[in-house]
C-alpha cells in the first residue's frame, strides 16, 4: 500500500503565474517615463507578488481588526457603573479602532485595484492623463494610479 504524498505548497512564481496569466505579454505595454528602462518581466513579478502578499495579509489583519471592533461595540454599554473617565476612554479606544480598520480597508482597495490593473494590463499608466505614471514612484509604492503631476494638481484642489 502507497502512502499519497502531500500536494506541495505553491510557490510565490505560480501563485504569480496564476494570478496573472498574461503578464508575459502584458509587461511590454507598461508605459515607462522618458529616461527610465523598460518595465522587465522579473520587476513586475516582484511588484505583483508584493501585491499579492499584501492583499492576503490586509485581509487576514481586516477580518482580525474587524472581530476587535464587533467585541468593542459589543461591551461598549457592559460598564454600568463607570465614571464619565472610563466612557471616554472606550470611546477613544473604540474611535481608534474605527480609524484604524478604515484604514485598512481603504488600502486593501487599492491594493486590489492595482492587481487588476496588472491584469487588465493597464498598470503603469496614470488614471488622470494616460502618461506613464513612472517605474520609481511604482516601485517605491505600487498601489500608485496617478502620476506625481496628476497627484500634485489633484492635492491642490
């Protein structure tokens, strides 16, 4: 009798390769700024399994963060005889928790919203002006969809 052996664990390249199917053929269209290189194939890789890595840990620290603040909410009226001192400061905790898992959610979306870029073959490519958004400002933080121009002019308004 054969023992069956275990399914190995996919590897970040197949998770990658999975995920993105035609990224092959997709890096050759990711604008680059005037100046800089073409986009290769190994640092789209590194970026899309950066992504990958931080949707999956966003998403495991959001359901975490979000049990916090159900529990929070849940014993917010326990304290009958608290003084005004302690309902304060499980408001500001309660607050802060809010804060944080808003937080989390709103980079979770762009997260997200930069994978299916990568897979619309879209990523690169300013959402604003249709420029080059810049390998730079990509690889420093990849979520970016607007280049610093049309980041600069919508901060102004």
């Amino acid at each position: 009798m054969s023992k069956a052996t275990p399914a190995a664990e996919p590897t970040v390249a197949d998770v990658v390769q999975e995920t993105f199917p035609d990224l092959t053929r997709d890096v050759s269209t990711f604008p680059v700024r005037e100046g800089e290189q073409p986009w290769t194939l190994a640092e789209i890789r590194e970026l899309a399994a950066g992504l990958l890595a931080d949707r999956d840990r966003l998403e495991a620290e959001l359901a975490a963060a979000d049990r916090d603040l159900s529990d929070l909410l849940r014993n917010s009226g326990d304290g009958a005889g608290d003084d005004q001192a302690d309902y304060g400061s499980s408001a500001l905790e309660r607050e802060q928790e809010l804060t944080l898992v808003n937080n989390m959610r709103d980079l979770l979306a762009q997260t997200k919203h930069a994978i299916e870029r990568i897979k619309a073959g879209t990523y690169a490519t300013c959402e604003a002006t249709g420029l080059p958004i810049g390998k730079a400002r990509l690889q420093a933080f990849p979520r970016a969809t607007l280049s610093v121009e049309a980041k600069a002019r919508e901060e102004r308004r």
